[in-house]
C-alpha cells in the first residue's frame, strides 16, 4: 500500500498545530534533548518524507526509530495525532527500500513459526543453564553480537526451560458446568517467556467455568513487525490470526498480553487492514475480543470468596499498551485489590514507559536503560515486596531492572497472584 494513502499520513498530518504539547511528555526526549527525536520531530520528517523533501533512508529511518511507540505524545496531543501509527508507517516505508536480509530472516521466518520461536527459547535456556552465556560474556564473545544485541542479550536472562505452548493442551476443560466457551490469545512473550503466567490464566479462567482453546495455528500478533519496519508481515499475521479464531466456536477471544490486546483492537486492526476487505471478519473477530484483567471483573464477574490472604506489599506497572492504548487502568488494580491481606502502593508515575518497549530494549539498549533508571527509582520508592504488570516485554525490562538495581522483588502479572490465592476448591 503506498505510503501516502496510509490513514495516519494521508488524514493526520495536516492536524499538527506545532504546539509541542507532545514533545514535553516523551520519555525519550527526557533523556535526548533533540528535536529530531521528539514527537514534534517524527510528525515534521514523516510530512518532509511525503514530500519527497527528504530521501528514504536508513539514517531517518534510525531517527524515527528512536521511539518506544508508547503513545503518551498521542494521548496528549490536542489534535488527536497518532504519532506512533504515522512513525511505524514511515518506517515501514523506509524499510521497503532499504531492507536487511537478516531482519527479514529473524521476523518472517523464525518470529512467524512457533516451533523455531520455541527452539529459539530452549537454545536461550541451554546457553544460560549451562553457564555458556555467562561463559561467553566473560569471554568477551557476546561482543561480536550485532548492534545493542552484545548487551542486550542480559535482559534474556531467564528464559523458561519449556514454553506455554508445550505445557498447555489445546483444550482445556472448564471446572464444573461451562458458561463460556474462550480462545486464548496467548502472545509470544507470555508463551515463550512467562508460561507462569499462561498456566495462571488458564487455571483462573476454567476454575470460572470457561473451556479455554489455544489453537495451536494461532501466529504473533504482528507488534515486533510493525515496530520494525514491516507493516506488511504485521499485515499478514492480523489476516491469518482472524481467519484462526473467526472459524473457532467460542463466545470470547481473551489475552493477558497488553501489546496482544492493544494490536488485536478493532482501532489498530481497522488502521492496519484498511480498506483490504477485511472488514466483516474484523468485526466479527473484534466483538469477542476482550482484555484478561476485563474478562474477569465485568464477564465473569469474579468474587474474593475463598481466596487466600497473601500479606505482601505489591506496586502495579501501568503498561503502554493497557494504559494508553485502551485507557484500562483500574482492572488490574481491582483484580490485585481483591486479594486479602494484599497492600497496594501506588509508584510515582505508574503509566510512564519502562523502556522495554518490545524489541526496544534490544535495538536501543543504552537508551531503554536509561528510560528504566527512572522508572526503577519509582517502584524502589514505594518498597514493594511484588512489582505486578500485564506486558511479557514489561516484565522482561523490568527483571533486568531488578537484577540491575539489585532490588529484591518478582514480577507478576496479576492474574498469577490471583491463581496463587485460590483455593483449592477451585484448584
Ligand atoms: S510514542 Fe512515546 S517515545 Fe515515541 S515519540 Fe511518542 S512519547 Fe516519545
Ligand atoms: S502535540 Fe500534536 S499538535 Fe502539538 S506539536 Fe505534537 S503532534 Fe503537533
């Protein structure tokens, strides 16, 4: 689809009234201090892209890729301007002419096959287990690596022996009489870095009466793609994920990942598919579609009967894509809420991006770093025992966080607290 026509760009640019309302809540700017890589910034380049007052090229593709696209200048912005949609559209642009043979390996054959992404996670697992990335760091090996990669590869510490997927059977029965029936959107990170967080999800969601289907074609919910420069993957991942559930018989299309949730909206859907002749399917797929946190307070209605007191201290990350995206903010701090004896402490500036930002933290780690300093410093003043968040990649940032800063608490997202303190009645 040619640039020009895409919705951010041909109706949103001509919006921008210069005011630079954007620019004094970005994260990165915080830390750059250059206009080039403010909001205001991309909006300007993408326009001078149109334009053709500036070529496509890898160095205003580096530019704008200096972008956790976590939306705070959108929500912000009094014009209504996507800025993010209108980045990854240049992006994309920028990559078709200049694309990397590498890049296109990694996200469109190994990040689209679930069987490499899980050998992916056991090679990461062995190289840890066995001492072998730690070998070859001291080594100085991991140098070689390209890019940030030699010292991102820290943050892909802990990666689980065994993935959601090969834990989980494709159905799983609900307890007791059935009220509905569930796809289960399960994200890539959740599956292949956090299948805690899986098991816990399917453990409160059949222990409430629902048969919960992971279909096993189901692909990545196409965020890295976008983010990388790849609309068309992403494009192509959204059409195969809406043929998978709209054939499935189920009453709701469920998922514990914010950036799942947020790029399986009907808003991100409609922008990416525009006018392709999807609509029908879109509409379908999109009235199941529903947030975990969602599900369980307004669908099922959940109650804190029976549940075990926890006693633990726990502060909530307010992550991009749930927050921002689709302003669901109480939910989660409900569902934390209802356990007993749990203490709530809010950190200062609990939306505020932790940097991860999916593949940021690898691509840009000294600068998702120091976007993470801050956001350590907020959870470190409230002395949580528990740091809980609904994002796989905001886990991962913040673990590494942990470990950095050397503060000693887990990370979990809330339905694993909540799994946690169930009784057995319901185990
Ligand atoms: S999406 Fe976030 S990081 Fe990107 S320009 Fe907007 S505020 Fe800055
Ligand atoms: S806040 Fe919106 S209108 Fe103001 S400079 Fe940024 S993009 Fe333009």
């Amino acid at each position: 689809m040619d640039f020009r026509e895409l919705p951010p760009v041909k109706d949103q640019l001509k919006k921008c009234v210069r005011c630079g309302r954007c620019r004094t809540v970005c994260p990165v700017f915080a830390e750059i201090r250059n206009e080039t890589v403010a909001p205001r910034g991309h909006v300007f380049m993408v326009q001078a892209l149109r334009d053709d007052k500036v070529q496509p090229e890898t160095p205003v593709y580096d530019r704008l890729s200096n972008c956790l696209l976590c939306e705070t200048c959108s929500i912000n912005c009094p014009s209504g301007i996507e800025i993010p949609e209108l980045n990854k559209a240049a992006r994309s642009f920028i990559y078709q002419q200049n694309p990397s043979a590498i890049k296109d390996v990694f996200l469109d054959r190994v990040w689209t096959n679930p069987t490499l992404m899980k050998l992916g996670g056991l090679f990461m697992w062995t190289a840890n287990k066995t001492g072998l990335q730690k070998a070859a760091r001291s080594l100085g090996l991991t140098k070689l690596l390209p890019g940030d990669l030699s010292e991102a590869e820290q943050i892909m510490q802990d990666v689980p022996r065994r993935s959601a997927r090969s834990i989980l059977p494709e159905v799983n029965k609900a307890k007791g009489e059935m009220k509905y029936r569930v796809g289960y959107f399960l994200g890539c990170g959740t599956d292949l870095f956090s299948p805690s967080v899986a098991e816990a999800t399917v453990k409160v969601l059949t222990s409430w009466g629902c048969e919960v289907i992971i279909p096993r074609d189901m692909k990545c919910c196409g965020v890295p793609h976008a983010a990388n420069g790849k609309l068309d993957s992403a494009r192509n991942l959204a059409i195969q994920n809406l043929k998978v559930f709209n054939r499935l018989d189920v009453d709701y299309i469920v998922t514990d990942c914010a950036s799942c949730s947020a790029a399986i909206s009907e808003k991100s859907l409609h922008l990416l598919l525009n006018n392709q002749g999807y609509d029908e399917e879109i509409k379908k797929f999109c009235s199941k579609v529903c947030d975990l946190n969602k599900f369980l307070l307004e669908v099922l209605e959940i109650k804190p009967q029976g549940l075990k007191p926890a006693n633990i201290k726990v502060t909530y990350h307010d992550p991009c894509h749930l927050a921002k995206a689709q302003d669901i903010r109480q939910q989660p701090r409900d569902i934390l809420r209802m356990i007993p004896g749990l203490e709530l402490v809010e950190m200062k500036d609990s939306d505020r991006c932790c940097g991860g930002s999916g593949t940021f933290s690898i691509t840009h780690y000294p600068l998702s770093m120091k976007v993470l300093e801050k956001k350590m410093d907020s959870i470190a003043s409230t002395g949580a025992d528990v740091i809980a968040t609904c994002c796989p990649s905001c886990t991962m940032q913040l673990k590494h966080g942990t470990n950095l800063y050397h503060y000693d608490a887990p990370v979990k997202h809330p339905v694993e607290l909540l799994a946690a303190a169930s009784t057995q009645t319901r185990d």
